[in-house]
C-alpha cells in the first residue's frame, strides 16, 4: 500500500484545476521536475500559480530550442521531436538527476516524479493541427526502485495556438493528479484526462501504463476504453499487448487491413491473410518493407447486448496478439470511413480483404441513408483512392456454388455501379484458396467451444486450440477482483 497520504494535510476534493494542483503542492511528499518542449510551460504554470509550488517543483524548464535541447537529451537522429522516443528521454534524464542530485538521507519519504511533454501546436497555414506526446515517470513508494510510467499521446482540434496550449496545461495537471489519486483506477484515470476540457478539443488516442502499480493492466483493454469512451476513432496495439500510435503505424506505409470477428480466428482467416498478402505485394506499386498488415475489429462487432464485452474482446485479443499481427479496433463501421481514416496517413497503396457477404453488404443502399450523397458518396470515397478490394470466395451451402466476384448478386440497381468497380480493376478475386476450409465459420466454432464439443481445434491455425483451452477462453469467468479494480 502507498504511503502516499501518510504526512498529505486533510484536504477537499474539489473537482477543479487549481484544488488539483494544491492538493499535489501541499502533499509534502510529492516532488519532482517539469519538462516541456514546444508549447510554453502550461502545466508548471498551473503548480507554480495555485501556491505552494517550492515544495513540489524541484525544476521546471523549457527546453525549447532544439540545440539546447539536444545538448540535454541527445540528438535525433531523424531530426524529430514531437515523438514517443523524445519523451522518453526526457522522463529518464530528468529522473536521473532527481535520483542523484536529492539525498534520500536527508528526504527518505519523497515521492519523485518527472513530468514531460514534447507538443507541436497548430502552424500558421492552420492546415496540421498540432499533436502531442505528454508522460510521467514516477513513485508511490520512495523504496520503488522500478517506476511507474504512464504516456499518452494527444491530437489537437482547437484552431487556435493559445486555446491549444490552455488545453495542453490542463490536461498534463489532470495526468499527474491522476498517477498519485487515482493510478488504483485506471479506467476511471482516463476518464478524468478530460476533466474541465471538451471532447471536441482534444482527442487521445494512445495511452499506455507500465511499472509496479501496473502490472494488473492490459493496455489493450485501455486501449478498447479509449474508442468506448469517444475519446477517439481507433486504436492499435501489437503482438506484445502494448498499444501503438496509429499514425506512427500507418504514415506513408501500404496498408492491407482484414475485418472480421475473428472469434476466434480460423483456418479462413488465416488463408484470407496469406493468399492477399501475397497478391498485394506483388502489385506495381507496393514494396513489401514499407507494408503493414492490420486486423481490424469494429466497436459494433464488440457489443453484445448493446454493451461491450470486454472478456471477450481480451480472449480475441490474446488470439491474434499470439499469432503476431497488429490489431486495430475502430468506430468504423462502414468500409468507406475506414478508407479515409487511413488516407489521413497515406497516399499509398491500401488493399482490404474481405468475404463475398462484406462485398454484398458495401453495396447495400440502406447503410449510406445518413450521407446526403447516398452510395455515391460512400463510394466516391472508398473507391477513389489507390484502393483495391481483395475477395475471398464462399460456397453456397444450398446450392453447393463457389460464389466470386462473378457470380456475386447485388441489387438490381447497383448492378452498373458493381460493373464499374469490376471492370476497373477494384475487386479482384483471392484464387489460390484452400477450398477444404471453406465449410469453417467462426461462429460454428465458438458455439462448439461455448457447448464443450469436440472436432472444433483442426480448424483452427497451429497452437491457438491450446491457448484457447488452457486459458479457457470464449468461455463466461467471473470478474476477478483485479480486473473491477482496473
């Protein structure tokens, strides 16, 4: 347990900026630096002006200029400095010389921290807004030798500088009120990021927890709250369960993405994977050391019952994480808001892979009824991009047919607008299947899973039969304790 409230002076909890940070400044253990590139000092401003800062601040500073900066934290050597990287350097210089410039003789009770941003705000053309890499290195035990990270990255959506920098200072007061109030709540932690700042000001869209505190936490299941709680439209995270920058991943890279359930993940999907990627690396323009492949989940497919299964997203999760693949979980529930959310990052070759019933229901009318342009709309910004649709076939069960790009049936009236898309290279067929596995469906297997029946694990890759049995995934457990708490 923490000894963090032993010596902290009785104090109301006010839900605002200024009883935040005096709560911070009067707690008489609690010490450390601010560091701050880009973006003025907005958060130490907001300790040093609600009084009591000198037992708190043991530095503060702007390492604005990038000599200057370099001299302290080392040079980049891709010339970069709003990036995950810098700030990781910033938290464990500045740390450093907390550890060995404070004698633990003299103060054996004091919490350090390190605070640090690296924020690029809005530039005069007004046309990038601006984002930010924002964290804390810290303890809550002063005989912690491993420390407690956590860091998150922000993208602005204010159109103005100063209004950019009041947000930057508001929300770097929240994150630290939050490592040492509410770091046992970390759920609840994200949730107050947004204390006193509007949704439509600020979005984040990467966090991640590490150190002793957080060893109960599943970034993935941070992630997954991040696009629950609107806080933003996707997110990422890669085969070691920690979350990933989208726009780290994705920046002028070709993109191949596959949506499914994957619950659990199959032989089909497997095959879907390998039989498009090799196609996609093979088009003109694609060079496969610049490619990235994403598993895409939207957030509807994740609800049950109008809510979130969490367990079961975790047990999906697990699966694909152990397979090695990257898996992004989106708000996108049409494959056009898809296509543009990764135009946002690249101009290069995107490919999506998909089963005959996605390519029916893109040109379904009834999902395009909100978009004044109706399915022309959608199209026009599905289709218009270097974009190309890999399909994979299916057998009709009743018929015995194996359904193509051919032999697909679409409404009457979208017959002309799928010829075009056809004709003009769009859709291409996966032909290369493995036609023994087209009988498998992922929810034929989780049934047999959920009931205890056997004849389920051939159809499934290598080693996820026993992941999925001796973690009993899929398979309704109780909420442990550490799991309410986070």
């Amino acid at each position: 347990m923490s000894n963090i409230f032993k010596k902290e002076i009785a104090f109301t909890n006010v839900p605002s900026i200024k009883a935040k940070t005096l709560r911070i400044n009067l707690n008489p253990d609690i010490y450390g630096t601010f560091s701050e590139i880009g973006a003025g000092q907005e958060t130490s401003g907001h300790f040093f002006k609600s009084g009591g800062a000198s037992g708190t601040i043991a530095k503060a500073m702007s390492a604005y200029d990038k000599d200057f900066s370099d001299a302290i934290y080392g040079i980049e050597e891709d010339g970069r400095y709003v990036t995950q990287s810098r700030l990781k350097k910033m938290l464990a210089h500045e740390m450093e010389n907390m550890e060995n410039r404070i004698s633990r003789e003299k103060h054996p009770d004091r919490l350090f921290f390190s605070y640090a941003n690296t924020v690029a705000t809005i530039d005069f053309s007004k046309r990038y807004k601006g984002h930010g890499w924002i964290g804390i290195r810290y303890q809550l035990d002063p005989k912690q030798k491993e420390l407690n990270e956590i860091i998150l990255h922000i993208r602005f959506k204010q159109n103005e500088a100063r209004l950019q920098q009041e947000t930057l200072g508001i929300v770097g007061v929240n994150l630290i009120y939050g490592a040492f109030y509410k770091y046992d709540k970390p759920r609840k932690l994200l949730k107050y990021l947004y204390d006193h700042i509007d949704k439509d000001t600020v979005e984040l869209d990467m966090v991640n927890f590490s150190g002793p505190n957080f060893t109960e936490v599943d970034n993935r299941l941070m992630s997954l709250q991040l696009v629950k709680n609107d806080m933003t439209d996707a997110v990422m995270f890669g085969p070691d369960g920690n979350n990933l920058l989208p726009a780290t991943i994705l920046y002028k890279k070709n993109i191949l993405a596959l949506r499914g359930s994957f619950r659990p993940v199959t032989l089909v999907n497997m095959d879907m994977f390998k039989k498009s990627y090799e196609i996609f690396i093979r088009e003109p323009s694609v060079e496969e050391e610049n490619t990235v492949v994403i598993f895409e989940i939207t957030l509807s497919n994740l609800r049950a019952s109008g809510e979130i299964d969490e367990q079961d997203f975790m047990d999906r999760a697990e699966l694909l994480c152990s397979l090695g693949h990257t898996v992004m979980i989106s708000k996108f529930q049409e494959y056009f808001k898809l296509v543009e959310y990764f135009s946002n990052y690249t101009k290069s070759k995107i490919g999506l892979t998909m089963g005959v019933n996605n390519l029916v229901d893109i040109f379904d009318e009834k999902y395009y009824r909100h978009l004044s342009g109706g399915i022309l709309e959608a199209f026009g910004k599905l289709f218009f991009k270097d974009l190309k649709v890999y399909l994979y076939p299916m057998r009709n069960e009743e018929t015995g047919q194996i359904m193509t790009s051919n032999t697909i049936k679409v409404h009457p009236r979208m017959k002309e607008l799928y010829k075009f898309f056809k004709y003009n290279g769009k859709v291409m067929d996966i032909i290369d299947y493995d036609p023994e596995i087209l009988h498998v469906f992922s929810r034929d297997v989780l049934k047999k899973i959920i009931n205890g029946e056997e004849g389920w694990e051939s159809v499934l890759p290598e080693g996820i039969a026993e992941i999925i049995k001796k973690k009993k995934l899929f398979i309704r457990k109780p909420i442990e304790e550490n799991q309410e708490k986070v």
